[in-house]
C-alpha cells in the first residue's frame, strides 16, 4: 500500500523483519503466524481488532516474550540469538507505562539513559531535550504519579527515544493526548522516519496513522492479513461532496440519479460510490454541469476503510 | 521537535554492547547502580521509611533502656560486679535486634518484583540492556542497603550496653556482620517469593513463613525429635561401686541408722561420727543399661537458625581468655547471664551427645568431707578435699568441656547464604528474558 506520507527512504537499511511468529498463552494463541517487514525509514502501521496480538508481537520485537516458532529481527538482529544487542537497538513504548511513584520526570529518563549507557552528565542533557521536544519541561522536576493521561503518554515516548533507537516500536501512542499533541507525534514520527529509523506503530485511531503511516500491517485473530485484499480502489465507499451552492449539487446529483443523504444541518452531502473510477466520473459530470464543487473526499480515511473492509470479526 | 541528537551517545552506547548474546548472568558495575539507584531513589523518598526508622529507633530504645534497668538490678542483686551486666544487656540487645531486623527485612523485598511487575515498571526496564541479574542484584543490594540502616540506627543502644563494660569492639563487629548477612538472606528469600507469585500478599506471607520457620521451626523440630533418639536400654560404662559392694555400702548405712536412732545424723559439719566411710578403693568399671537421648544426631537442626548462628559467632569478652576457668563456657554463660554463650554453650553441649561413660565414684567422697561440685554445664566435676586442696584423686572418665573451640555457626551461616542464593537464582530464573512460559494470568507489560 503506498503511503501518503514522505517517501520512504528506500535503501537496503534493515528494518523489522518477522516471518512465521506464533505465540500461545496456553490455549490462547495470542500471535499466529504473521509475516511481514517494516523497511527503515518508514512508519508502518499495525492495525488490529482488540485482541487480534498486536501487544504480544511488540513484545517479541522487544525482546521480552520468546515467539513459539518463527524468526524475528530488528535492526538485522536475531532477537532471541542476539536478544542483548535486539534490545539496545528498539525502543519501546509500551500500552500502558508504569510509573515509579517517587521519581520525577527527569530522573525517569536520566534513569533509563543510564540504563542504555549513557554517562550521568549526558544522562542528563538527554532527558532536558527529550523533556523540552515533549513539551514537559514544566513538569521536569514533578513526580511522574501526578502526570495526566496525556502528559504521561509523551513522558513514556520520551523514554522509547531515550537512547536514540534504530527500531522504534510504539504500542498506541496517541492515546490520551490531545490534539496538538498527536499532531507533533506526527511530526516527531516523519521526522524520525526521515533519518531511516524503522518504526511500527499500533494504534486503533486510524485517523491518526492516516497522514503519517508509509506501510501497513493488518492483523486479525493473531495473523497477518494480506494487504492486497482489501485494496479499495474498487471498493463501494462513501465520499462527501461539498458545493459553494449546495441547491446546485443537490439538483446535479437528483439529474444525475444519484442517490445522496444530506447531513444535518451543513451543506455537506454524501453519495456512495463504487471506486475511484465512479468518482472521476462525478467529478467531470459536475464540472461539466458547471456545480462549484469544492469538496469530493472519502468520508473515512483509506486505513479505516481497508480496517472495515477486513470483516472479521473482534476476539 | 525534529532535532533528536545523537551526538555522544553512539559512542557510549557502543561500550554496552558486549559480545554475549543472552545475558541473563552479566554483571557490570554500572547496570548495578543504575538499578540501585532507581530503587534506593524510590524508597528514601517516601515518607513513610523515615516514619518506619522512627518506630524502628524507639522500640530499640525503649527495649534497651527496660534491659540495662533490669540487668543492673540484677547484678545488684546477686552481688556481681557491674563487668557481668554488660555481656547480658549486650547479649539481649543483639539478640532482639537480630528478631526486629527479621521481622522487617521482608517488608523490603517481598513485594519488590511483583509490585513493579503489577505497577509496569518492570517490563519497561527489562526492555533495557540491563541484565536480569542486574536487575535482581540492584533490588537486593537497595533493599538491603535499606535493612542495613535499620542495624545501624541500633549501634547507639549497643554502644550504650558497651558502657557497663565487658564488651569489645571486636564482639559487636562480628555480631554485626553475621547480622547483616542474615538480613541479606531474608531480603533474597523476600526477592525470589515476589518473583515467584503475582500477588503480593501471597508473597508476604511466604516470606514470613521462611522466617519463620528459620527462627521457630529450627528449635521446635528438634525439640520434638529428642523423643525420637531416646533409647532406652543402653550400656553405659559407670566407674562406681560394682552392684554387689554396693548392695553391702547400702546395708552398712542401714545398719548405723539402726544401731542408734537418737544419734546426730545431721551433716552440718561434714559426716557424723561413726557414719560408715565409703569403700572407695573398690571403685570399678562395670556396665549399667539406662535410657539415654541422643542429642548429638538431632542438634544440627538448630544449626540455620539466626539467633544460633548468632550466638555461636559472638566472640566471648575477653576477660574470658584471662581466667581458665572460663575455659568452660557453660560455667561462662551461667555466671555472666550472657544469653549469646548460653545458646552457644547449649547448641554444644547438645552436639556433644550423651555420656557413654560415668564416675558416680566421686560422689561418694562427700561420704568423706569432700566437696564435690558440679559446674554448671554439668559436664565437669570438681573434687575439693576438707582443706581445701584438691585432693590426687583423678576421675578415670574425661571430663566434658563444652568450650569455645569448633564453631559451628559458619554450618548455618553457610545454610543460610545457600537458601539466600536459591532464592536470588529463581528471581533472576523468573525474570529471565525473553520470556519462555508465563505463569497463567500474567501478562509482560
Ligand atoms: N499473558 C497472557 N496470558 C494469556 N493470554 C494472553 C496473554 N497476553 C495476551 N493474551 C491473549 O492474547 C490475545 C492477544 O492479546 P494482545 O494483547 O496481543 O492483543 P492486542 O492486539 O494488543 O489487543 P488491543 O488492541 O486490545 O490492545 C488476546 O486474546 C489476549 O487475551
Ligand atoms: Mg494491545
């Protein structure tokens, strides 16, 4: 799938690569079989139902969970041959991050600077950067208990970048933040992806991923879905149709005999199409019946329609 | 937000990387600090540890001030010099020192790893180069640490007990260093528990039970176990009369009370007049069958208890090395009220066993004005002639000193570091990434 985020920087740069992973927990089989690869210097999306084993992937990628059968690398490194060194190179941010009741910000990732190496001086200028880049500087010297939600989600990517990782692996990241936020997330994950890190990204708020995302992985009930399958180009959509004189479009499209629904109370309508070819076709009709059409945009975004286009069900 | 410098950390993070592949068992001085610092960090901060060494200070004083009062009054009272009330007060300090310090050792470990683990903190550190037994390690080494101010928040009233006299530095290092290595073990056993269950209670209460069982369970078990290395009909070897001069001795006796009854029979001053003197040139070995507890295959079970292992190490006060007659360490412990000899000279005198050989000859030279004294071990006799001399009579049966030579607290201290390293390995075994089996219920992160 071609993303809609910067070019990915497609050299030969050792990415994730995870071929034929499973993993039960007893009679739950959590993971599997997936197969896929994420490329270095792209953001890949990994993008489930609940339950469908995206946590307990990360968790293989991260070196903590051992997969039952299958190879996983990161980085070029075999995680379970090489599971130091596969750890050095990921940084990992997990669903929920624990905090340690007493220590404050700074010391959280001074703490894990020293934990990768680092020197206590460098430690330090470490965790200034990192604080002032979340925008937590105010909050440096406060105990991370107090942190909202939100603030607590940045302080806990703060400490994935701690050691400047090759792999950045990121397990719903954007929860709980605010706008603004999320929309430096963005920025912060592109840019990161523009230095050729490798990143995967799990997250259920596709819009989200939407502008940001260069690959993506689909996974249901612990497997890798095939992304080919649910191309939408020909897929039945609906799109929103936006005119400066909405009696205009609306007259088009009833001439047209199309059927529409109007939204409440906006000049906004939304008509169901069949692919992208029926909507180049609208497109020209309208310009050629002179509507001032402004607007023709999917309604959902590319990955939530691919997501719903998966059918299956939630675990 | 775009600038993330990765100026000098390539290089420093290059020196981390070693050629070992899983690294569950490296240990490298800086993942250690970082660990302990974490951790020491996180306890000091909180409130409640002050408040804890507050309590902890207090009862300690409380306890000894009760201690010295009555020591002092007792040696008031029994007319020793003030030089005995020291090893007694020293004595009991320590000990209950040693009991608080168990008691509150595994409140420091025993919810370490499944508190972190259920507050996901753990998983985000494993995630790290650290090492499993980095990890592990620094939580014991802080833990420990904290238990270690603990003691040391007990040195004054030792120092205190010092006053009275009798005690050396030397004494209260050792007591120390044997302590700390105790706590230690706990702190691992606490370690290992909270690795092994999810709950914290049920941590807890293990932990205890351990304890438990090391202090209580070590001297009810063999207590309770006598009854089992009771043998009753067992040859022991008696240098005495042989049954049938006896018998005749016996006779005699009677026959003296009979041929007079109004005649002095007190023994106020020495024998009365005309009281038949023993035969004790007849004196023989012969063979009696008697019941006898087998002491010696059942003490060894005390062995790992703390308070055992404890006493055993204190050395004595070396006023002690002066006089031979301390050579006798249950005559030591019964004359000073030293509880630590005391232990110590019980523990050694239940290895030792029962007598398998017997002099019931001495005694019947106070038929003779003789002044025969057991000590107060009861293992050795002494024989005083009238005069005070001590007479050339020599018991053909060893006496049985229990004395300060053979220790035998490096057995428990060893049992103990050995259960101590079981524990750290199944916490390090627990934790070992990445992670094969999970145990039901538990997620990673
Ligand atoms: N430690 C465990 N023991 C037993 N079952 C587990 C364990 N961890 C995960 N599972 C099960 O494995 C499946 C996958 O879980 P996982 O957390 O990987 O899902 P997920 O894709 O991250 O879901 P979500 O989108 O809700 O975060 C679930 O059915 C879960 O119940
Ligand atoms: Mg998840």
């Amino acid at each position: 799938m071609a993303g809609s985020g910067a070019q990915p920087g497609v050299d030969a740069q050792p990415g994730i690569s995870v071929r034929g992973v499973r993993r039960c927990f007893g009679s739950v089989r959590a993971v599997d079989g997936m197969t896929f690869t994420a490329p270095a210097g792209a953001v890949t999306a990994l993008v489930g139902p609940n339950g469908s084993g995206k946590t307990t992937l990360l968790l293989m990628l991260a070196g903590l969970l051992q997969p039952d059968e299958g190879e996983v690398t990161v980085a070029d490194l075999d995680v379970l041959r090489d599971n130091e060194r596969a750890r050095t190179a990921v940084g990992w941010m997990p669903d929920v991050f624990g905090t340690w009741d007493s220590l404050t910000c700074t010391e959280i990732l001074t703490t894990f600077a020293r934990a990768y190496g680092m020197s206590a001086s460098a430690a330090r200028a470490r965790a200034r950067d990192l604080l002032d880049q979340m925008h937590l500087t105010e909050l440096a010297g406060r105990p991370a208990r107090v942190l909202s939600r939100g603030q607590r989600q940045r302080l806990g990517l703060a400490r994935a970048l701690v050691h400047d990782p090759q792999v950045l692996l990121l397990d719903e990241p954007a929860s709980g933040m605010d706008p603004r936020s999320r929309i430096e997330l963005r920025d912060t994950l592109r840019s990161l992806a523009e230095k050729g890190k490798t990143i995967l990204v799990s997250s259920h708020i596709l819009s989200e991923l939407e502008e940001v995302y260069n690959h993506a992985v689909f996974v249901s009930r612990g497997r890798t879905v095939d992304a080919e399958i649910v191309q939408p180009v020909a897929a039945e959509r609906g799109w929103r149709l936006e005119a400066t004189d909405p009696v205009a479009l609306r007259v088009f499209l009833d001439r047209a005999d199309i059927p529409y629904t109007q939204t409440s109370g906006s000049s906004e309508v939304i008509v169901q199409l069949s692919g992208w070819d029926s909507a180049v076709q609208l497109v020209k009709a309208a310009v050629t019946a002179d509507v001032p059409l402004h607007t023709i945009a999917p309604v959902a975004g590319r990955l939530e329609e691919a997501y719903l286009a998966l059918n299956e069900e939630r675990v | 937000m775009s600038s993330i410098t990765d100026t000098d950390m390539t290089a420093s993070t290059d020196t981390r990387a070693r050629s070992t592949t899983m690294n569950t068992w490296g240990l490298s001085w800086r993942g250690l600090r970082t660990v302990v610092d974490l951790e020491l960090r996180q306890r000091m901060r909180s409130k409640r540890w002050l408040v804890a060494l507050a309590v902890w200070f207090s009862v300690i004083g409380a306890m000894t001030t009760l201690v010295l009062v009555a020591t002092a009054s007792m040696s008031r009272y029994s007319g020793d010099t003030e030089a005995t009330a020291g090893p007694m007060a020293f004595g009991l300090i320590t000990l209950f020192v040693l009991g608080a310090g168990l008691v509150i050792a595994p409140a420091f470990t025993a919810t370490s790893i499944n508190g972190d683990r259920n507050q996901g903190t753990l998983a985000t550190l494993q995630a790290t180069p650290l090492s499993t037994v980095e990890i592990v390690a620094g939580k014991l080494v802080a833990a420990w640490a904290v238990a270690a101010v603990f003691l040391v928040a007990a040195l004054p009233f030792i120092v205190w007990s010092m006053l009275l006299g009798g005690i050396s530095v030397v004494q209260v290092l050792i007591c120390f260093a044997v302590m700390f290595a105790l706590i230690a073990v706990v702190c691992a056993v606490g370690l290992g528990f909270s690795a092994m269950f999810d709950r914290s209670a049920s941590s807890t209460v293990m932990t205890y039970v351990v304890v438990a069982s090391l202090s209580v369970l070590t001297l009810i078990v063999p207590a309770l176990a006598t009854v089992l290395v009771t043998v009753d009909n067992t040859t022991v070897r008696v240098y005495g009369l042989p049954p049938e001069a006896e018998w005749e001795y016996q006779q005699a006796i009677d026959d003296w009370y009979m041929a007079d009854q109004d005649l002095d029979h007190s023994w106020e001053n020495g024998a009365p007049a005309g009281f038949p003197a023993p035969p004790v040139q007849k004196c023989s070995w012969h063979e009696v069958t008697t019941q006898v507890t087998h002491t010696d295959r059942v003490w060894w079970m005390v062995l790992p208890n703390p308070f055992v292992v404890v006493s055993d190490a204190a050395p004595l006060p070396s006023s002690t090395k002066a006089d031979p007659y301390y050579v006798d360490l249950g005559h030591y412990a019964a004359v000073s009220g030293d509880p630590l000899a005391g232990i110590r000279a019980t523990v050694r005198e239940a290895a030792i066993g029962p007598e398998t050989e017997r002099d019931d000859c001495i005694w019947l030279y106070t038929y003779l004005g003789y002044n025969v004294s057991q000590e107060y071990s009861g293992t050795t006799i002494t024989l005083t002639a009238p005069d005070g001399s001590r007479p050339d009579y020599v018991s053909p049966v060893e006496p049985r000193v229990v004395t300060t030579g053979t220790p035998v607290w490096p057995w428990g201290l060893g049992a103990n570091l050995l259960l101590g390293a079981f524990f750290f390995w199944v916490a390090v075994h627990r934790l070992k990434i990445p992670y094969k089996r999970l145990r039901k219920g538990t997620r990673v992160a």
